[in-house]
C-alpha cells in the first residue's frame, strides 16, 4: 500500500520584520561611529567695558611665534625648525631659567604650597596656519606645544611636591598651584596665506 506524501506545514513569518528590527537597533547601538576630534581651548574672557579702551599690544618679547605654511613647514620667530625641535623652544621660552632678555619677563610670586616663584605670566604661543596646511602637522604642533607644558609642570611637581612623580598625580590644590606657575597659553590666530613658491613667507 503506498504511503501518503505528508504536506509540510508552512512556516509562520509573522515575527521576521520584528526580530529584523531589534537586530538593526543592536547593531546601531552596539557599533561605534567615527567622530571628528578637535583641541580643548579655554576663550579668553570678553573685555570688561573698562577694558576696552586700555587694551595693548602683548610685549614682543613675550610672544613666541609659531607658524606653519601648506608645505607643512615651521618657523618658530625668524627661524625654520623641526617639528622635533618645537617642545625644547617651548620649554625653554615658557621657563625662561636664565632671566633671558629675549624670553618672556619674569615676575615673582607668592603662589600658595609653593612659595616665591619666578612665573612669566605674560607669555602667549601663538600658532598660525596657512590655509592649505595639512591637518596632521597642525595636530602635531599643537600636541607637541602641550607635552612641553606637561613636562616642566611634571618637573615642578617632582620638585614641590614629592613623592608625586607627574602633574596628574598631584592633588587638586596642588595641580591649581602648579599652573599658576605654568599657565597654559596657546593662541590660534586666523589662517593666512604665507606660501610663496613652496616657502614660508616672511
């Protein structure tokens, strides 16, 4: 007796656009995006109404220069110079050891847990870019500029406050005194064309 074919009973697809819709919200909440990055800088205050007619020009001596063109070339003052190079001038112009007359003027103050200290207060970095320079070296410079302020604040809490080896390892009182002497003062003037024929305009 031959046997009956059995009829296979269809299958019940109801619930493939729900369970297709939790998967696509696990993976939009599970995967991780791409962001674009940028450097964390405090804007100055805006002028006191007072203050507007009694602003001056920052002392040359206080000023470091940094500028880089589309090539991706540095001059630091008057001076080309490596990227490699960049950290040690920072240092030396923000420390100013020597009392040098061509660095930043020194002053003394009388900052609390450190005492009398010699700070050059009024220094400003500025950096300023061609509008072609690549985003890289940019990047650079400016991680490079705030690596010499990690380094000497390291340094100075080795000295002042052991048995802290690194600024962050500092406590908050500690850190705030630190920076007084090591004020962090990096400006990022307007984009300008200094290309000329490959080279950095003068």
């Amino acid at each position: 007796m031959a046997k009956k074919k059995r009829k296979m009973p269809g299958l019940n697809t109801s619930s493939t656009a729900d369970i297709s819709f939790m998967l696509l919200i696990f993976f939009l909440v599970t995967t991780s995006m791409d962001t674009d990055q940028g450097i964390g800088r405090t804007l100055p205050r805006a002028p006191e109404d007072e203050d507007q007619n009694n602003t001056q020009d920052v002392n040359r001596r206080n000023l470091l220069d940094i500028r880089i063109n589309s090539n991706g070339m540095l001059m630091v003052g008057e001076d080309y110079a490596r990227i490699e190079d960049v950290k040690e001038i920072a240092k030396r112009f923000i420390k100013n050891e020597d009392n040098d007359p061509n660095l930043p003027e020194l002053f003394t103050k009388d900052i609390d847990l450190i005492g009398k200290h010699d700070v050059t207060e009024k220094h400003v970095i500025s950096v300023q870019t061609d509008r072609g320079t690549p985003y890289g070296i940019y990047f650079q410079v400016q991680d490079t500029l705030v690596a010499a302020y990690t380094e000497l604040r390291d340094e100075l809490a080795r000295e002042k406050f052991p048995p802290a080896k690194k600024f962050a390892q500092c406590t908050e009182e500690q850190q705030d005194a630190i920076r007084k002497v090591y004020p962090q003062k990096i400006s990022e003037a307007e984009p300008y064309d200094y290309t000329k024929d490959g080279k950095v305009a003068k």
